[in-house]
C-alpha cells in the first residue's frame, strides 16, 4: 500500500508514534483513568520501545541490558520512590545508602578519603565540579573571569556548565592521536583559570587523555584538575584487573582533585545516578549552600538539587552491592572482549576504515584518508539493518560503543558483516548525500552554526510539545 502521508506528517508521526492509536492528554482527565488500563499502555510501548535495544544493536545507552537486574532495581526503587532523601531525620537509610556509594566508588577509584556526592547524571556532576573550582577561584584568588581549559573533546555537558555559570571555555586541540595536546593546554592558562579537564575516556572515541602529564601540570600550575570517568569510570578498574593497559588516570596521580563516574552508565544502575569525587572536603564543600535568613526556615543543601527521590539512590547502592567485584569483572570481560572483536575486525579487513586510536570499549572510526568515503553514507546502510550507532563530527565518524546487550553471541560478527556492506554501500554512492547525520551540510553554509542552532532549538521545541491531531 502506498503512504499517503506527507513528509510533515511522516516526521511527526516518527516524534510522536503513538498518536494514532492512544489519546493524547492535553487536559487533566475529568475522571482518572484505571490503573490497568494505564499499565496495559505502558507496557505496550515498554516493550516496543526495548526491543531496539535489547537486540544487542544499539551502541551505549543501555549499559546492563538484563532485565532481570532491571527488575531487581525497580523492586528495591519502589520502596523508597517516594521517599524524599532532604527528609534524613525521616530517612536515614538514605544517608547509608549515599555514604557508602561514595565509598565504594572513592574506593574503586583510589580516592585517599571517601569524599563526594551523588548527582543525577554525569552533566549534573561535571557542573557541579565547575561550580566548586569558580568559587574556590574566586574567593582564594579572586578570579572574576573565570576560565577553563579543556582538549576539544571533553564532553559538552562542560561546555553547557560553563556557559552558565560564566565561565569562559579555552579549547585545546587534540593531538594526532586523537588525545588532548598537554602543551596546547599549558599555553592557554593564565592567572584566571580555575581548573584543567581531562578525560578518561572521551565520549566521542573512548580515549584516555595523558592524565599523568596533566595532572604535572595542574601541579605546577597550581590548579586543580577533574578527570571525567563518566563514561569509562565504572568499566576501566576491571579492565586494568583484566591485565588491559590501561594508561593511570583516576586518583593515584597525585595532580587529580576531583573525578566523576557515572553510576548509571558502566554502573549498571537506574537512569538518574552519578558519583562526583573530591581530593578534599574544603573543595567538596564549595558546593554546599547554607541560608539562615529565610522564612522558611535553615536550610541546607549540598548541590543544586531539591527534593531528590529515595528510590534512585537506594537502588543505585543496591546495584553495586549485588553487582559485586565478581559481576562487574565478568560483565566487563564480555564488554571488552566484543570490542577487541569489533575493533580488530575493522583494522583486519576493512582497509576504507581507520579506527581512531586503541580504545578499549568502544570502537570509533573514519573514513581512511586515501579511501575517502563518507560515514554517514555507511551509518545510512548500517541503519537499513536495524544498527544504532552514534555519530560524530570533526572529523565525520561513527562509534560502537559496547554495552551488555552488545555482548550476546553473533552481534558482533553480524556488525562486521553488515559494516563490511556497508562500506561497500558508501564506496557505490561516493558524492551522493547521506540521509543520516540530518545535520550533515549545514556547517559548511553562510552562517552554518547561527542557522544549525534555530533548527536544533526548532527540534527541541518539538520535542516538548503535545502530539498533535493525526
Ligand atoms: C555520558 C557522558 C557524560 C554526561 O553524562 P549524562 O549522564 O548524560 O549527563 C559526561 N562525560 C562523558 C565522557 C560521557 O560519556
């Protein structure tokens, strides 16, 4: 049957799947809707929407990938969802739960004194640390025009951060081994900056930056420094166990102050959890905030969060716990394991590709330079047979990075088949426009990132809106 449909009405049908065949509520029910009635809607697209992951063909995102973990999460969440951690004198388990994550994780990451928080993500974790570094700056130094000095590739979520709290960004380039350059980084310093990023590894290529060499220069500088363990944090402990190289990054060198790891990632913990460690607690407690001139009463709150659900946290010790040193090895053997495969494959026989640098649990390639052909073309194919990759630009690549559902058997000798058809596709189609990387092009126009920003705010507004009538 032929669709009829427009392409405007095909796009919002893609952003808005169910408005076909589900009310959409754009007013308070009159009378409330029967609970199973709601259950019965919701598992409907639970399970729809799980099926893309649970193939083992999405990269990142998911992480465990086992629902019976999933199951276990949620039965512990649902005794404290509802439980407010501000409440301690009401919920003391809740100052068990957050003291001994931050434990565990100081622990794992050789942290000398169990300090840190809990945040809801890994965004929410490097804004934080931003935070602590400008206050400690301001009133130590008295920095009033606060900058940070980061390799481009450090993740955005610093770039959105500073943008906030008035603080410029100072970029440093790469080097030809796609890490940060740390003598780049040494001339942009200056009298005003309050503290040096690296991470470990990046989101884009799952690089470590040479935290070593970065941390001598903190030292010199006498600034701090924050590793970004957000992504790799909670896997390259194991990795290291596992007799990988694994180059020092977390807090055995001595320049790193604070690190952040994500609970939610490599954690295998519910959506909402991340750790952000400090060297020491007066830097921690640059965070805090104190009133004791409002009506309401003192207060008191360690970060920019109110009110925090019990749930999230309870549920996140209890994966650490259950998880054990024994599962997260074996979790990350498997992880590490499909990587080499995937990684090797391409370096073996796929000479159009180049692997960006040796990274450990995700695979991030380009166009080999004398190949020249374009990855979005490629992740066009690898879309057609039902693969999620993640794509990147400056330069154009793609990644793969390896989860738990990535580990079944066959994925990935099915990627390296389907990737091998892929390149093919690209090479066929050389010069044509690729359908993936929708925003492919617009950088190379007349005001490229002016125009680029209204569509992607465009999107977003989208994106918050209600369906509309189909
Ligand atoms: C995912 C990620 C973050 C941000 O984490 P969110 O939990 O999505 O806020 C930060 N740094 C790196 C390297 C990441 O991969």
């Amino acid at each position: 049957m032929a669709d009829e449909r427009s392409d405007l009405e095909r796009m919002l049908d893609d952003l808005f799947p169910y408005r076909r065949f589900m009310q959409t509520q754009r007013v308070i029910p009159d009378e409330g809707v029967d609970r199973d009635a709601v259950l019965t809607d919701i598992a409907s697209m639970a399970k729809t929407e799980d099926a893309v992951g649970d193939s083992g063909r999405v990269s990142g995102s998911l992480y465990s990938g086992d629902h019976a973990h999933y199951h276990f999460l949620a039965q512990v969440f649902e005794h404290f969802a509802h439980a407010n951690v501000l409440q301690r004198d009401m919920y003391p388990s809740a100052t068990k739960f957050e003291g001994e994550i931050i434990a565990m994780a100081a622990d794992l990451f050789r942290d000398p004194q169990p300090i840190g928080v809990v945040t809801s993500g890994g965004s929410d974790s490097l804004v934080h640390a931003l935070y602590s570094y400008r206050e400690e700056a301001r009133e130590v130094r008295g920095v009033r025009m606060p900058n940070v000095v980061l390799p481009v590739t450090a993740h955005v979520a610093l770039r959105k951060g500073a943008h906030w709290l008035g603080i410029e960004v100072r970029d440093a380039p790469i080097t030809a081994d796609f890490v940060a350059d740390v003598d780049a980084m040494a001339d942009l310093i200056d009298d005003d900056t309050i503290c040096l990023v690296g991470s470990a590894g990046d989101y884009a290529h799952g690089l470590i930056d040479p935290i070593d060499r970065i941390g001598v220069l903190a030292q010199e500088r006498g600034i701090g420094l924050h590793v970004d363990g957000c992504l790799g944090g909670f896997l390259l402990p194991w990795a290291e166990e596992l007799g990988y190289d694994v180059p020092s990054w977390d807090f055995r060198v001595p320049g790193v102050t604070t690190l952040s790891a994500d609970t939610h990632k490599y954690g295998y913990a519910l959506k909402g959890t991340s750790v952000l460690l400090y060297r020491d607690a007066a830097l921690r407690a640059r965070q805090y905030f104190a009133s004791t001139e409002w009506p309401g009463g003192l207060y008191l709150s360690p970060g920019l969060a109110g009110s925090r659900s019990g749930g999230l946290i309870a549920s996140t010790w209890a994966a650490m716990v259950t998880m054990g040193r024994e599962g997260y090895l074996e979790r990350a053997r498997a992880i590490l394991a499909t990587n080499d495969s995937i990684k090797s494959g391409i370096r073996e026989s796929m000479p159009e590709l180049r692997v960006i640098g040796d990274p450990l649990f995700m695979t991030s390639f380009m166009s080999a330079p004398e190949a020249d052909i374009d990855v979005y073309l490629v992740n066009d194919a690898l879309k057609e047979r039902g693969w999620r990759m993640n794509s990147l630009q400056l330069p154009p690549a793609l990644h793969f990075c390896v989860t738990g559902p990535n580990t079944q058997s066959g994925v990935a000798e099915d990627f390296l088949t389907d990737l091998r058809t892929a390149v093919d596709y690209a090479v066929a189609h050389r010069g044509q426009p690729a359908k993936s990387g929708a925003m492919y092009g617009f950088g190379a126009m007349p005001d490229g990132d002016q125009t680029l920003r209204m569509v992607m705010g465009g999107v977003l507004d989208a994106m918050h809106s209600t369906a509309p009538e189909a």
